[in-house]
C-alpha cells in the first residue's frame, strides 16, 4: 500500500536495510505469549535499549536475535540477509551474558580468544591483547573467572563477546549482577567502548535509568508488545501511554474531561479547572464528552503560596493542602493533596530562593501547559507503577 | 577509606560482648569428638586388618595354617608369587580397564541424557539406575549366567546374525566377563558423571554456541572439560573394584578368564598359602595405588576443583 509512496526516497538498492530488522515476532510458550508480533528497526552503529519490567518479552527478543530461542513466526534481518532460522554459531552475533556466564575452566586470556579459535582466526594473540587493554584488564590474563571481582568479571564479558566484531552485540541485563556504584561507572564504561569501536549494541534492562543513560533509542517493552520508541529525553518528555508514563520516572496522572480542540491545543475540564494541552502531546482522540488522563511529572508542577504569583502562564490550580514533605537535599519532594482527593507529587529544586512549605500549608499548584500530555483513559492509570528492583 | 579510619578509634572502646559462646578452646574440641567414632572404626577394622596383611605377606611359605607361621622378613614372596601369578594380573587390570571404558561411553551418555534431556523425569531415572542395589550382586550376575547360556536367546540371536559361530558360545569367554563387570559397575560411573554434568551452567554451553561452536565442538571444549571431575571419579570408582573383582570372572568365566582376585580367594581358602595371598594382595593395592595417583595428576584436576 505505502509501498509506492516510500519508493523514491530510497534510490538504488532497495530493502537492504543497514542494521537489525525485526518484522512481526512472535514467540509463544506452552502457556503464555512472550512476544508478540514485534516490529524493530535498530540502525547500524547506534545503541539500542529494550526496556521493560521482568516478563515482559525483553530477553526472549534478544534470545532470538541471537538464536538461542526459535521463534514461533516473524522475521529477523541484518543487513538484509535473513537470519531468523540460522543456528547462533552461524550469526555475526554476540552475547554478553546475564551473570556473564565466563568459561570457568579457561583463563581470561582463552575466555576472550574463545571466539577467534573457533573461527581459526590468525591473529589471536594480537586481537586478544588489544581488546584486554581496551577493557584494562591486561594484567589480568592468566587468572580464571571465579579469582576476579563482578566488575572484572563483567569486562571480560564484553571483550570475550566484542573481540568477534559482531554485526550486532547483545547485552542481557549485563549489569544486574553488580551494585549500585559500580553500576554506574560500567555505564559509562560500556558506553565509551561503543563509542569507540562503533558496533551496534542493544541492551536489554529493567533499569530505567540505565537505559536513558546509556542508549540512544530505547524501546519500552509491556507483555510482549513494544509501547512505545524513541530518544530517551522524547520517551521521558511526551510518554504516548500511561505505563510509559510511570515506568520511566513518575508521572501524576489527573482524571479530565475533554471540551475539545482549541487551535493547537485540547482543552480539557480538570476537575473544575480548564486546562490546555499542545496537540502533538495528545494521544487519544480529542472526542468532547470523554474523559482522557492528563500526564504531568512531577518536577514540572510548580508550586506556591495561595495567592501568589506562579510563573506559569496557564491558570492556577487551587486549594491544594501539603500532606507529606521529603526533603532529599538537591530537591524537595512534596504530595498535595487536592480537592478532589487526589495527591500530586511535586518536586522542586532547592535553589534556596524559597522556604519550604510544611504539612498542612495551604498552596496553589501550576505548570507550563506545554510539559503536560494527555492519555488515553481506558488505560490503566497506575499501570508500570510497579517496577521490579527501581533504583531509588 | 573514611569510613574505617574513623571506626578505628572507637573499636578498642567497645570490645564486642558474647556471653553465651563457650570459650574457644571447647569449641576447637568438638571437630575432634566428630571424628572420633570413625577414627575408631577404621582402626579397628582397616589399620590392624592391614598391619595383619602386611605381615602375613612376610611370613615363611613353609608354615601352614595348622602350625602356624614364623615370621620371615621373606621379600621372596613378592617376587615369587609374581613370578606364578603374572598372567591374572595382567589379565586383571586388561579386563578392569576395558570394562572401565565401556562404563565410561555407556554412563557418559546415559548422566548426560538423565542431567540434561530428562526433565522431570530426573528424579524417577536416578532411581533406576541405582535400583539394581536393591538385589544382591550376587544374584544379579547369577542372572546373567541364565542370560548368557548356551542355548539362551542372546546366544541364539548372535549365531543367528552370524556374529557367532553355531558352535560359539559367551559363557566362559572374556567378552561374559567384561560384560558382568560393566553391568555391575555401571551405577558407579553413572551417578559421579551425572553430579557432575548436572552441575554444568547451560548458559555456559549456550555462550559457546554464541562463540562460534558447533555442538559437537561446544561439547569437547566447555562440556567434556567442565565434567572431568565426574569422569575421574566415576572412573576410579569403576576400575579399582573391577580389578579385584573375582564373582563376574567366576560365575561367568571359566579357568582361561581368571582374574587376580580368584586366585587370592583361592590361594587363601584352597590352598591355604596366606603368605602367598598376602603379597599378591598387598602387590594389586600398590600397583592400583600407583596408577590412580599417576591417573589423577595426568588428568590434572586438582585445577578444576
């Protein structure tokens, strides 16, 4: 159908897609669906992040990109060869393992060079060294896995798997196993070696902040189906679903009902209060009459003594009670309670210009009417809420 | 950093309290009063057994049972009864070695299929393999003596593919022998083999294939190594006893498949030559020592454990 319509913007050789390419996935258990009908495009060179909480399809995709798992139906290409049916030891694709899983009777050096034997490779010795340094573990190579620390461990991990040059490289919650600290700096770790030898990674993560530090498109995957795709910053900034909304950071969600499209704004009745919403930040259909969510983070809501001036040009929101403060030391956390019963998270920066608000103050609430988004209201309002092991 | 060197002053002020711990030396005690029983035991029936062994293996061959032995210091023995019993010896160890091998291709596949491909079967094909102890060996290898006989349908079955003569018979052959050896030891080389295997990560075997192995290669360069401690184990289990089994070569044999362990037995209950039964005793443990150590360093898995 769309077909003619794409046809002149590719000149030349048609279809042959540079990078991975997954059309209609499906992969079905005995009892249940792990992944269905999933469609991906992961450009070649960039890094990749499938994200989503345990069970949700994430690490059976990745299992069959890299032959481990046999889908039930849907294609795999890569580089417009179609690898959906070939054996894994016949892909240009490499693993880092969940828990690394290191050969324990070979040395760190026969780790890494485990690869390069198998496919005869000349140049071992060489490949081998330089990809130690690359991961500073040149010092470590005659030791075994079980004498190095999970930090270690995990580098070896990359090399053994990097050392092949893999069209692909995969990464199953690669970081798992390793506590919070060291976490942080084998993010920054993994993602200067991708910079530097410029393969195509995807990551497969339930850690939210770890898939927008690191990757450049992240898919948030929910039961098997991709919810939605993107840069980390427009997933975070315009979430088009309510999970999207809570499983990446926190979003108050405020019941509406839709007055209708106003120009390049929706207008919607806030619970007494008309409130607007810039169109491209609309995903439902703008029907009068029906309710719809409206999305708001947390750090957007501004704050402020009743009566005072908000510096924000939309309409301010009355009657708010302070019922619980958290002070964090960068931010202040607040919940407001509203009249309407619902508490609203509000976090604000300690700039140090303002005092805080104690429990029971009396406050008005606002934002900027082009940070909020408005969310189909069949959806599951505390939907991703949930998350498995979040970071605090 | 900062965090131990402000602790350290404050450690000596506040010497941790433990009222109800018995005092250190008790406690070192209790590991001594654990091994005390079986510390006993052995004593009593393998270290004077033994020193009895040794010395019977010493004693004058003119002696007899009746009048009793004089102690000799007769080295002689060794060489003498060597000299005599060299062929069931070899034979022994020919046999036992053969058997271990055929144990060790049948139980390796058989660990593998029950630790890898069983799935909840597991549990119910573990006990089959160790439900043949629940008869007695030797009624077991009597079994096979039906199973084995002339006009018995193996026979015929064999003669009647020509594999066998129609005239050829398995009782009282090498291959009867070898057969009720590797029947009766095989649980002992299937059960370390499957600890083993069992215990393999299957992400392991997985990370090879995703390295470029095929099966087969996946299988000799992760599997075969990271089972080798089974398959020291099971092997030393299979042929140390194999060696000095003497029912199999008994029941299933004839005098052309005699194996050092009947001629011990006879040495000692037919003809009444305990110095002679002694050193040929004492001679199979020394050699079955000294192939198991060289066995355990060559296969160099002290590494592994």
């Amino acid at each position: 159908m769309s077909q003619v319509a794409e046809a002149p913007e590719k000149s030349g050789d048609v279809g042959a897609y540079e990078g991975l390419r997954i059309r209609s996935l499906t992969k079905e258990f005995a009892s249940f669906t792990a992944v269905k009908s999933l469609d991906l495009d992961v450009p070649s060179g960039s890094f990749f992040a499938l994200l989503g909480p345990s069970g949700c399809g994430k690490t059976t995709t990745l299992r069959m990109v890299a032959g481990l798992e046999t889908p039930t139906s849907g294609s795999i290409e890569l580089s417009g060869k179609d690898i959906t049916w070939d054996k894994p030891y016949r892909r240009p694709v490499n693993t880092v393992f969940q828990n690394y899983a290191l050969f324990p009777h070979l040395d760190i050096y026969e780790n890494v060079a485990f690869g390069l034997r198998r496919r005869k490779s000349k140049e071992v010795d060489r490949s081998v060294r330089e990809m130690l340094q690359l991961v500073e573990l040149e010092s470590q190579t005659r030791k075994r896995p079980p004498q190095l620390s999970g930090g270690q461990q995990q580098r070896v991990a990359l090399a053994r798997a990097l050392i092949n040059s893999p069209e692909v490289l995969l990464l199953d919650e690669p970081l798992g196993a390793l506590d919070l600290k060291l976490r942080r700096s084998m993010q920054i770790e993994i993602k200067r070696i991708q910079t530097e030898v410029g393969l195509t990674f995807v990551h497969v993560t339930h850690d939210q902040e770890e898939a927008m530090t690191m990757a450049d498109t992240i898919a948030v995957m929910n039961q098997g189906v991709i919810e939605q795709m993107g840069a980390p910053a427009e997933l975070y900034d315009n979430p088009e679903t309510t999970f999207v909304a809570n499983f990446l950071g926190q979003s108050n969600l405020i019941e509406v009902e839709i007055r209708g499209p106003e120009g390049d704004f929706v207008v919607v009745d806030m619970q007494g209060t008309l409130a607007s919403i810039p169109t491209q930040r609309t995903h439902v259909q703008p029907t009068v009459g029906e309710k719809a969510w409206v999305g708001i983070r947390p750090e957007k809501v501004l704050i402020a003594e009743v009566g005072a001036s908000i510096d924000a040009p939309g309409n301010s929101i009355p009657g708010g009670v302070v019922s619980d403060v958290s002070f964090i030391g960068v931010s202040t956390q607040y919940l407001v309670r509203m009249p309407w019963g619902q508490e609203i998270q509000v976090f604000e920066q300690n700039t140090g210009r303002r005092r805080l608000f104690r429990q029971g103050e009396q406050v008005d609430i606002s934002w900027h009417p082009e940070y909020a988004f408005l969310l189909d209201h069949h959806q599951d309002a505390s939907a991703g809420v949930d998350k498995v092991d979040a970071p605090s | 950093m900062t965090a131990s060197t402000a602790a350290a002053p404050i450690a000596p002020a506040t010497p941790p309290e433990q009222p109800d711990r018995p005092p250190a030396r008790k406690r070192k005690l209790t590991g001594y009063w654990l091994l005390l029983p079986g510390m006993l035991w052995l004593a009593v029936f393998f270290v004077i057994p033994f020193y009895s062994l040794v010395a019977t293996s010493l004693y004058d061959r003119t002696g007899s049972v009746l009048q009793g032995y004089d102690m000799a210091w007769q080295f002689s023995n060794y060489w003498h009864t060597l000299d005599d019993y060299w062929r069931p010896l070899v034979r022994s160890l020919w046999y036992g070695g053969l058997a271990t091998l055929i144990c060790l291709a049948l139980g390796y596949v058989l660990a593998y299929a029950i630790a890898f491909k069983s799935g909840r079967w597991k549990n119910l094909m573990l006990v089959l393999v160790i439900a043949p102890f629940f008869t007695s060996f030797l009624v077991r290898t009597l079994s096979w003596k039906l199973l084995l006989r002339d006009d018995g349908f193996i026979v015929n079955a064999l003669q009647f593919v020509h594999l066998l003569g129609s005239d050829g018979r398995l009782l009282a052959t090498p291959v009867a022998v070898i057969a009720g050896l590797v029947y009766n030891f095989l649980p002992f080389m299937v059960l370390p083999l499957f600890a083993s295997i069992d215990k393999i990560d299957h992400r392991l075997i997985e990370a090879a294939s995703d390295l470029y192995s095929r099966p087969i290669v996946g299988f000799f360069k992760v599997t075969w190594p990271l089972s080798l401690p089974g398959v020291v184990s099971g092997t030393l289990l299979t042929f140390i006893p194999a060696v000095g089994d003497y029912i199999n070569a008994e029941l299933l044999g004839s005098p052309k498949q005699r194996m050092i362990g009947n001629v011990i037995q006879s040495l000692f209950t037919d003809a009444n030559d305990y110095p002679a039964a002694g050193a040929l005793s004492m001679m199979l443990m020394l050699l079955i020592l000294a192939m198991v150590l060289f066995y355990v360093r060559r296969a160099g898995t002290e590494e592994l454990l």
